[in-house]
C-alpha cells in the first residue's frame, strides 16, 4: 500500500461545476501538503500548499487539510476548461535529509464545455 | 527564459546502452532532484543534491547515476537500460531544500527504452 492515495480518475465535470480532488494518507509524520497541477507533457508546478489543519483558499482554489483522518482535499469553484490538467498531492515530514516530497498517483480532470 | 530546462525532450534507446540525460537551473537554487514518473503518472524522487552534495538517494538501482559539476547543473547518467526505465524523468530544483520550499519542475525527459 503506497503512503499517499489518491483517486486517479480520469474525472470529467461540465464548465461551471464544484470540482473536489482527495487524498488519504498513511504516515503521521507528513506535516506539509501541497497540491501541484501538471498539464499534458509538461512539469508539475505548484498551486497551494497549507501546513495545518483547516482550510486554506486561494481565488477558486481550497485546500483542506484534515491532520486526524489524515485526508486533504482541493476544491475548484467555477471550474474552467483551463482547469484540465493532472493535479497531484504532495507531503513532507519533518524528517531530516532535505526537502523530500511523496506524491499521490495524480487525479486526471476534464473539465468540458 | 527557461526556469529549469533539461535536454533531450525525447530519448528513444535500445536495451543495454547506455544514456545521459541534463539539467540546468537559472533560479539561482541550492538544491535540485531527479524524480520518475511511470506510465500511471506515478511521480517518485530518485535524488537530491545541495549545493553539489547528494541528500537524498532512494532506493534506485546503481545504474543510475547523479552527477553535479556545479549548483546549476544535475545530471542523470544511466548504464545498461531496461525495458522498466522506461518513464518520464523530471528535473527540479527549489531555493535551499528545505520544507516547504516551492519545488521547481523541468518539462521532463521521455525515455523509451525498445
């Protein structure tokens, strides 16, 4: 079983809706989390990231983070064709040996006209 | 101009040869990382080195080899190539490899290995 799980779609919704995007973790000791976007054949690049319990909001972006069910989520608001990407949770511990990351699997989104 | 670039975009190799793939960074950034993405978009780092110095070196096959000639440039040289190293492989780079820093991610290397 991998330590960060994550649906991996593919998730299709219509112009305009209410996009929500999980994930579930194992390990305890991850205490960053970031959501990264990733369009086809390109890099990921970073869209949030929160270190705490509790909500975080960034134009039609949330992210959510709950530390005691050990799930996060991304909401989209007013999703947009644009939005269609691969989007990807990201956490970190506060073990030693630098900036380590653990992805989930990536959820694919489609977000039609 | 291009954060962080790497070359080739594309790499079509037979089994057996050996390949080198590059990566530069213009952001000024202490620490950079080599991660594979798999066909199911599964994205797994393989290295980290800081300021030249290798931090992080999950469980990769010695086959694979970083190489840092200086903080702007990691390089990933990979002997003997395996039908399975076929992948995306992703160069980043974020300011001085601590938490939270922003991760900065190249447009990835496809490699297929016939």
């Amino acid at each position: 079983q991998k330590e960060v799980e994550q649906d991996p779609g593919p998730l299709s919704v219509p112009e305009g809706a209410i996009v929500s995007l999980n994930c579930t973790y194992s390990n305890s000791a991850f205490q960053y989390f970031m959501w990264y976007r990733q369009y086809s054949r390109k890099g990921p690049e970073l869209l949030m990231y929160t270190y705490s319990s509790g909500n975080k909001e960034d134009g039609r972006f949330t992210a959510q983070v709950d530390k005691s069910s050990k799930y996060i989520s991304l909401f989209i608001r007013d999703s947009q064709p644009s939005d269609s990407a691969t989007y990807l949770c990201a956490m970190e511990g506060l073990t030693g040996g630098g900036n380590k990351l653990t992805f989930g699997t990536g959820t694919q989104l489609k977000v039609e006209l | 101009d291009t954060a962080v670039s790497q070359t080739p975009k594309y790499l079509v190799t037979q089994m057996g040869n050996d390949k080198s793939i590059k990566c530069e960074q213009n952001l000024g950034h202490d620490t950079m990382y080599w991660y594979k993405q798999d066909s199911k978009k599964f994205l797994k780092i393989m290295f980290s080195y800081n300021n030249k110095e290798l931090i992080i070196n999950e469980t990769v096959p010695n086959r694979f080899s970083p190489k840092s000639p200086d903080k702007a440039h990691l390089n990933l040289h990979i002997n003997s190539l395996e039908l399975g190293d076929s992948a995306v492989y992703f160069c980043a780079s974020s300011h001085l490899g601590r938490a939270l820093d922003t991760q900065y991610f190249g447009p990835g290397t496809r490699l297929t290995v016939l």
